[in-house]
C-alpha cells in the first residue's frame, strides 16, 4: 500500500500539466499551431472582425474614434476566445493533421522528382544537368551546324558577288 501512496502523488502531478499535449515543439511548430488558434479565435469572432472592418473602410485616423464600439467588441470577443483551451484545441488539431501534412508534403516531392525527370529528358540532361547526345540528336544537331555552316557560305558569296557588281 505505501508503494501506491508514493507513486500516486507522482501521477496527479503528471496529469496537472498545463496542457493537453506536453509534447514539445520545434519552433517552427510551435509557429504552425499558434497560426491554427489565430485562426480558430478569428473564426470564432468573424462576426466583431467583420462590423470593425466595414466601419474602419475609407477611414483613415478617424477609425480611432468612430470604429470605437466595434473596436471594443471585437477586442473583448478575441481576449475572450484566446484561452489555454483553445490553444490545446490548436495542439490537437495540429497533431491530428499531422499525418495529412506529411503524406502532403511525400506527394509534392513526388511530383517535383517526376517533374526534374521529365525536364532532363526533354531537354536531353543527364543527372548532374548537363546535355546528353545520343547518336539521332547529334546527327540532326552535325546536319543543324552542316547547314548553317551553308546558309553563311552561300550568303557571304553572295555579298561577294554583289561586292563584286558594284565596283565594275
């Protein structure tokens, strides 16, 4: 019986943690599920947000003064709503997203490897991004400069001659 006496005081001061989800975060998580109570508070208050907004419109200094009841409420509604409960609901959220969020970002990586493939075959790549020629392109690519190499002959010969005409 002592043991149980000793190891439950333990457990309620494990479960009185502040939160929900004592997990922590990396910064840039901690950023993503404060984005998600933003949200859900302005959600939430969508309706104050929205009276301040269109009495503020066209206004300038003087929304300090007119807007003040909208201002007012819409203040009180989100210091309302901005509640550690709400804040667990965003970690919850955030968590239950989370296998979304990765198989989204798997897809659009796939995507980007599928697009990178497609690009160096088009344009004839190999991995380190430089051009490649099988034999059919560097056949019509020797036959390309063959006949630029003619075009420039026969125009040249040309100006001659017409160089030529001139002087006589």
């Amino acid at each position: 019986m002592a043991s149980t006496s000793s190891s439950s005081p333990t457990a309620a001061a494990h479960t009185s943690l502040p939160s929900r989800n004592p997990i922590p975060l990396s910064a840039g998580q901690e950023q993503q599920v404060r984005e998600l109570y933003y949200k859900r508070v302005r959600t939430i208050c969508a309706d104050e947000i929205r009276d301040f907004a269109s009495c503020a419109l066209n206004r300038t200094i003087s929304a300090t003064w007119a807007c003040r009841a909208q201002r007012l409420s819409m203040n009180k509604c989100m210091i309302l709503h901005a509640t550690r409960e709400n804040q667990d609901i965003a970690r919850e959220e955030w968590f239950a997203t989370r296998e979304q969020r990765r198989a989204e970002r798997e897809e659009k990586e796939r995507k980007r490897v599928e697009q990178e493939k497609f690009h160096r075959e088009w344009w004839g790549l190999d991995e380190q991004g430089r051009r490649v020629m099988d034999e059919e392109r560097l056949k019509r690519y020797d036959e390309e400069v063959r006949t630029k190499a003619r075009e420039e002959e026969r125009k040249r010969d040309e100006e001659g001659g017409a160089e030529v005409k001139k002087r006589r």
